[in-house]
C-alpha cells in the first residue's frame, strides 16, 4: 500500500425530502447565488419548485442558467462565468446530474481566474481559487457531487479534457433516491456503467498489498450489480435507488482510491468518443472498458482472475487461470448487455473511419501515453477501439 492523503470534506444530505433543506444550506455561504440547471426535467418532475421555493424562503437570490446538457459545453461554461461576474455572484448551487455539476464547477474556477478557464482543462494552468458550490444530485452516475473531478468538452475541435482539484469538490450534496425515480432506463443504465468504470479504473492497479481497498471496490461492484437489476424492473424502488446512489458516490470521492494508484486509459480512450459522436459517457464507457480488458488482461492475469471471482462468482480453473480470467469480462459484457448498453461499436453505428483521429487527440499524436496499470500509446489506442468494433 501508497502512501496517501484522504479528504473529503464534501457534506452529504441523503434521504427522503433532503431537497427541502436547501434554502437553509445555501444562505451558510451567501445570500446571492447561480442555480445552473440542466433541460426541463426538473421542471416536469416539480423539483425546480421546491428549490425556488426553499431558496426565496431562506432568503437567498438566484440567477438561473438552465441549458446543462450531457457532456458539458465550455460555452455555457463561458456564459455562467460571465453571469456571475456581471452580478456578483459568490455561490453556485447545480441541480442535476455530473453535467450540470461539471459545468457548475467549471464555472466555480473561471469567476475568479483573469484567463480562459480553457486553460485549467488543458494542462496550461492549474486554478488556486474557486467559488463554493452545492449541489442537489438527481442522478446516480458520475459521482461528481462529491468528487475533485470536472469535465467538459470544448466546441472548438471537440476535446473532451479533465481538471482534477481539491478546490472544486462541492461544499455540500442533497442526494434524495426518490428524485432518480423518473430516469429513463437507458439513462439508469448507463449511470450504472459509469459507477462500476470508476470503481475498475482504481480496481485494476499495480499497486501491491491493497486488500482493504480492493474488497471495498469488489463490494461496491456487486452493490451495484445486484440493484442495477431491481431498479430497471421496479424504478421506484427506493432501497435499490439509495444503493445506487451512495455506491456512485463512493466510486467516486476518492476513498476507493486510497494507498493505490488507479488506472483511467478507459476514460481517457472514451472521452474521444464521446466528445466527437456526443453518445452517453456510460454507454461509451460500457463499450471501452471490456475492450481495454481483453488487451490488457495478460499484464496482470491474477488481478483479473480476483475479479472474475470475486465479483461474478467465477469457479476458479486452477489448471488454466487465463479461462476464468476471460470468463469475468465475459460476464461483464454480458451484464451491460443485460440492463440495455451497448458493447460495441458497431451498435451505435461507429465505424472505423475516425479511429486515428481519436487516438491521436488521448495521446497528443503519440507525444504521451494513457493509463498506469498498463501504459497505453495511440497504436494501442487504435488496437483497443478495433476490440470495440
């Protein structure tokens, strides 16, 4: 085991009716607040009015900004900047799912810094100060709500990059089950493939004697296995929802993590895909991960032969480890198969023709590779979306 350093300050609001409470958590950091939002769900759904409602009640003052939208735009980024410059704004509350909290913290970074907060998302700069910002979380997926994590695409070449900071993780997160209950399947679903790709990229380590570590992430995996499920045949399903969404938090606030050294090439050989044909970070994620396995298996066949046991309750093949190995990511495909993702390109009508491009843009045209476990170049890159095909 690493050497570590854990935080994780984030305040977690969890239950039934926690959304009522926002009024008073928010007027804590200020009386005069961005509420970034995404499309109109949360106004179908009578949520948008509960925190109207609760914020005017506590006295605090809002200028919205709707318009989040899956994989974040750096524009909206731009305007939410520009907004609370203008008017003086010292607080952001995001209601929504990792989009809108992306976008949120995003725009948290850009209000004080004189430059492009593009740079932050190139590697150009690295922020020292951040507005505050809550969150009301209404989708189990990214982990955002409590995470060091932010990603948004720029329009301008479509590049999907990251920014990792203890400066953004949020002040506090509201996390009610019940406002999940409406999801669609499909966005159920893929919120449940970017959990369990959290918890992998810190799963499959090379970091020796992390037992602990290792059958917490084996624990959240089959959490969410198992509810996964549930949730899909009975959507409000409020045990299975609340497993969901705490195990997403989780995979994602870094305790995972902790004496280890994770992985994230899948993320890294996803973002282009997703940044380029706009698909569901989830539904891309389900695609890359399996095909990043079957090319990376051999380097470690112990850690994958764990898996396969530990998680889907592979009987061990003493005589030919590397069976059961293949046998767990199998049951992985299979799984995604199972709650309606994708699993290869081919499903979602990619084909081939941008592989290159792809792989030139995760590795700066082969000046630098991606992930830990194994280190990945852009002809690997090209040899993992072919798996994908």
């Amino acid at each position: 085991m690493d050497n570590f350093i854990f935080k994780s300050p984030t305040k977690i609001i969890f239950g039934r009716g926690t959304e009522e409470l926002v009024g008073e958590e928010v007027k804590q950091y200020s009386k005069k607040i961005l509420l970034h939002y995404g499309g109109g769900s949360i106004k179908r759904t009578g949520l948008y009015d509960k925190v109207v409602n609760s914020l005017k009640k506590a006295g605090v003052e809002f200028i919205e900004l709707p318009g989040a939208q899956p994989n974040p735009r750096l524009s909206l980024v731009r305007e939410g900047i520009k907004i609370c410059r203008e008017n003086g704004i010292d607080f952001i509350l995001a209601v929504g799912g990792g989009s809108a909290i992306d976008s949120a913290k995003a725009i948290a970074v850009g209000v004080p810094y004189e430059g492009d907060v593009w740079d932050f998302y190139a590697g150009k700069a690295v922020p020292e100060k951040a507005l505050p910002l809550g969150v009301i979380l209404t989708l189990a997926a990214t982990g955002s709500e409590a995470s060091k994590s932010s990603v948004i695409t720029n329009e301008d070449g479509w590049y999907k990059r990251g920014l990792n900071v203890d400066i953004i993780r949020p002040q506090f997160a509201i996390m009610n089950p019940e406002l999940t209950f409406t999801l669609p399947p499909y966005q159920t679903s893929c919120g449940v493939a970017d959990i369990m790709a959290h918890i992998m990229e810190r799963y499959f380590t090379n970091t020796r004697n992390v037992e602990l570590t290792d059958r917490l992430c084996e624990a959240t995996l089959k959490t969410v296995i198992h509810n996964a499920p549930i949730v899909l045949k009975d959507p409000e399903n409020y045990a299975a929802r609340a497993e969901i969404m705490w195990a997403g938090t989780i995979a994602h606030n870094d305790l995972l993590s902790t004496g280890r050294i994770g992985d994230w090439s899948s993320h890294a050989i996803e973002h282009e895909l997703s940044a380029i044909y706009d698909i569901a970070h989830g539904a891309g994620l389900a695609i890359v991960f399996p095909a990043w396995m079957k090319y990376v298996y051999k380097h470690d066949i112990n850690r994958f032969v764990q898996f396969a046991v530990r998680v889907w309750d592979v009987d061990m093949n003493f005589e030919n480890p590397e069976e059961t190995a293949l046998e767990g990511i199998k049951r992985l495909e299979d799984f995604f198969r199972s709650i309606g993702l994708p699993v290869r390109l081919s499903e979602i009508n990619i084909s081939d023709d941008r592989f290159e491009e792809m792989a030139d843009k995760a590795t700066n045209r082969g000046q630098k590779t991606v992930g830990q476990f194994v280190q990945l170049g852009r002809e690997d890159i090209i040899n993992i979306y072919n798996l994908a095909k």
